[in-house]
C-alpha cells in the first residue's frame, strides 16, 4: 500500500471516525454502576436543579472531593437532554473522543510529506483501545483528567516542531482545564512530563519556552480560578482543608480511602488497558528502547526518536508517580494511557509497512473490538447493571406505591441509591449514609418517622433476617442478583 494510496483514502477513514463516533454514544442509557458513577451523577443533579455552578452537595451537604468540570459537563448536558444516564455520561463520551481527537492531530506531526497515515493507524489504535472505550462511557473523572493532559502535551508537541504560540497557548490553557478536571495533579503532569522529556533528550528549554512561564502561568491560573476562587470565597478554610489536604495529600500519603495495591500494580494494569493493542506495545517499547540507546544517530530518524522520547517521559512520570500512591484504582493510570497508544502505533505503521494485508488484518483487528464492544453492550453489561443497580428495584418499589418511603441500607451502603432514590436516604448528621445491621434499627426508624413503612436495601444473604423478624411486617418486593429491596412496618402484637 503506497504513501499515495493511504492519502487518498479518505472516504475510508471518514467512515472509520463516523463508526468510532456511533460506538462511543451507544450504550450510554444502561444504569449506573459502581460507587462513583451515581453519586457524581446525583451531585451534578443537585447542582443543576439549584442552578447553582460553584457549589457541589451530595444529599444537600458540602461535597469537595473531585472539582467541577465533570459536574459542569453533566450540568450541561441535563440543560440538553433531561437527567438521564445518557446525559450523565455524555461528557465524558466526548472527552474520550477528544483524546483521540488530540492524538490523531499529533500523528499529523510527524511525517513531514504531508501524509496522514501514522495519524490515522494512531487513531485507529486510541479509539479502539479498551482503556479509552470503557472510561469513556463512565461518569467518572478518570477521561476527564486524561483529555486535557493529552491535550495539553500534544499542544506542547506541535509547538517544539512549528514554534507558533497557538499551540503552547493549549499547552497552558489546557493545563488550566486538567486542574478543573482533578485538582493538583493537572498541573504537576504537564510540566514534570516536558521537563523529564528534556532530560532524556539531553536538551536545555529553549529561551522562548521558558519566557511563555510569563504569561503561560497566568493562562492557567486564570482558566482554572473559574471554580477554584469563587469556591474559596464562598467556604474558605473548609474547602482548602477537604479538598486539598484530605483528598490530594492524604488520599495520596495513606489508605484513608481503603484503595490498597501492590507498588507494581499499575504495572500490570496499565497494559491491559492497550487491549487489543497490547501486543504491538510491549513490541514498540521493546523496539523503541533499542531505537533509542543502540540507533540514535545512524538509522533513527529525529522527529521518530523524539516522539518516542517524548512518549516515555510521558508514560513514565504518571506510572511511577501513582505507584508510590497510597491509593490506587485502576483509573488513576488513564493519563500514562496516549503515550502507550503512542508507542503501539509506531510499530503498528512499521508492521503495516507496505502490505495491504497486514493493514487490512489490522483495520478487521480494530473492527471486531468494535463488534465486541457493541455485542457486550447488548447482552453481558446490561445484565451486570441489573445486578450491580437498584434502579429496577426503587422502580418496582415506586410502582407499589412506595415512592416517598425512606430507603434504608442493612449490612451494606448503596451508593448506587444516591441517584436512584435521591432525597430519601438515611444520613448521619454529617452527610454520610447511614448503614443499620438489626431489624431493631430498622423499626426504631420507622417509629421515627411516625409508623410509617420504609424500604430496605440489604444484601441477599441477609434479606431473610429482616424478611423473618418478629418484630416487622416484610414483604420482599423484588430482587436482583446481589440486592433486595424489602418494604417493612412496625409488628405491632
């Protein structure tokens, strides 16, 4: 396949991005799973339905864990499309195409003939990544951190090789966005990744570069101050206090938040995120290594061994960084994600060369993840909903005539609640839920809300305690694999 003919085959590469589109907007309507996706959902909700931008609450109280663009982005998209999961994870379904918008504009940089291939092979592999498809679809700040990281080193990368200010403008202001997306670490990203890459490149910053510190800083500093000042004007020390020390430096510090790993944990994590790609990353970091320390003269060409410089300084800066975190899950690693795909389609364009077939067994490659992902998205994840969600049973319960009842958790919290039966939780005084254990909470609650019934959410294994007590009237509504929601009075002799 000649330089030519990849150039000429745009209509291709048009329905390509047409499909990657279509893929990254399906399936956005399941229920919401986990821990953070409904109650990022509800605090968003919260936020919209006050018309209030600056403040995030969970249940009514202060909520300073994460900033606000994910919130602004869901706020928004209620405003479009009503709040729904769609509209809650729309965001971030754009995010993820925004990175692999940003990476594709980086393989435009590379070949000097004016050719798009490495940047459309670059595309191919980001949008069809299983990192990048499955973070993309959650309401949750992992893309969102990640695409204006990416956006911001790829700004950086067009400038080193035009040297026009535009590009280090979005290397700034998207420094600024990546502060609004998760705080601290937006900032300490961008600048540890070109300083580590100017290191291993042997290489000084440029006069020009360091002069834009000027103005550059106060870019970021302006765009990220559109939540940060007025949130401090409005809760002061508090929110320094929660946001800053407790959530940056002792979540990073401690186990406070109970996410314990391994130190090689990312190690092993962060490959398997390059699926279906992994085996060309481990082949280009092998291959790039040696390209690197053993060719960097002779048979290198420059531009080619600054990319993959520049790759490893910015996959390495995040993977040892949150390896040394206290807490760790797995979407902490999403910013060291672009330069993996980076080194993977490096040697996937030297693998392709000029063989149709090794291109056309790529492109089926990257089309049956595509086929993979919609088949699962029919069948496995919305079943895996049911069971981790109580959408279907706060639904069933509300169609019994249970839609104002409090809803209490037994034996577990059901953070999934906090979306699906918003306003209706029991909380302690500081905002938490409340976790009760016997049916004689359960009906010392009730008493408390003057006989009247509640529903309780508890764990199966458990359902038979409240189910059997003597001292409540239960009836199990309904259940899925792993909850039951239960509607109990008081037993009165």
């Amino acid at each position: 396949m000649t330089n030519e003919h990849w150039s000429r085959s745009k209509g291709f590469w048009i329905a390509v991005a047409a499909v990657t589109v279509l893929v990254y907007f399906f399936g956005l309507t399941i229920p919401l799973v986990g821990p953070d996706e409904p109650r990022y959902a509800q605090v968003a909700r919260e936020m919209f339905l006050r018309g209030d931008w600056v403040t995030p609450t969970l249940g009514g109280h202060n909520w300073f864990e994460k900033p606000a663009l994910l919130y602004w982005l869901q706020i928004s998209s209620y405003k479009i499309f009503g709040v729904t999961e769609f509209a809650a994870r729309f965001g971030s379904a754009l995010f993820g195409l925004g990175t692999v918008a940003s990476l594709w504009l980086l393989g435009r940089t590379v070949e000097s003939n004016g050719s798009t291939r490495f940047a459309n092979l670059l595309g191919l592999v980001a949008a069809t990544s299983i990192g990048i498809i499955v973070f993309a679809r959650g309401a949750s700040f992992d893309i969102i951190l990640t695409f204006p990281i990416a956006a911001s080193l790829v700004g950086y990368w067009i400038w080193e090789r035009k040297v026009t200010t535009l590009p280090l403008a979005c290397f700034y202001f998207f420094i600024g966005v990546a502060v609004l997306a998760k705080g601290l670490v937006g900032i300490v990203f961008p600048f540890a990744i070109v300083s580590f890459y100017h290191v291993l490149s042997w290489k000084f910053p440029s006069k020009k570069l360091l002069i834009s510190l000027f103005w550059g800083v106060p870019l970021f500093v302006a765009v990220s101050a559109t939540w940060y000042l007025p949130m401090y004007l409005t809760h002061g020390w508090s929110f320094i206090d929660e946001f800053f020390v407790q959530h940056h430096f002792q979540r990073y510090t401690s186990n406070k938040y109970r996410h314990p790993q391994p130190f090689y944990f990312f190690f092993w994590v962060l490959p398997l995120m390059t699926i279906p790609w992994i085996p060309f990353f481990f082949a280009g970091v092998w291959s790039g290594i040696r390209e690197i320390f053993q060719r960097r003269d002779a048979e290198t060409p420059s531009t080619e061994r600054s990319l993959l410089l520049f790759s490893f300084a910015w996959l390495l800066v995040p993977l040892v960084f949150f390896s040394f975190s206290g807490s760790k899950l797995p979407g902490y690693i999403m910013p060291a994600l672009p330069p993996c795909l980076i080194i993977a389609a490096v040697y996937v364009t030297k693998f392709v060369g000029e063989h149709q077939r090794r291109f056309t067994a790529v492109v089926t490659l990257a089309g049956l993840t595509f086929l993979t992902v919609i088949i699962l998205l029919f069948t496995a994840v919305p079943w895996y909903a049911d069971g981790d969600s109580v959408k279907r049973l706060i639904a069933e319960a509300n169609a019994r005539g249970y839609e104002n009842a409090e809803v209490l958790s037994q034996h577990s919290l059901s953070h999934n609640a906090e979306f699906y039966a918003a306003g209706r939780l029991l909380r302690f005084e500081d905002g938490l839920q409340m976790r009760l254990y016997s049916p004689t909470e359960i009906r010392d609650e009730i008493r408390r809300q003057n006989g009247e019934p509640v529903l309780v959410i508890v764990p199966n294994e458990w359902a038979h305690q409240t189910l059997e007590s003597p001292l409540l009237n239960a009836e199990l509504i309904t259940k899925n694999s792993e909850q039951s929601i239960i509607a109990a009075r008081e037993r009165h002799p």
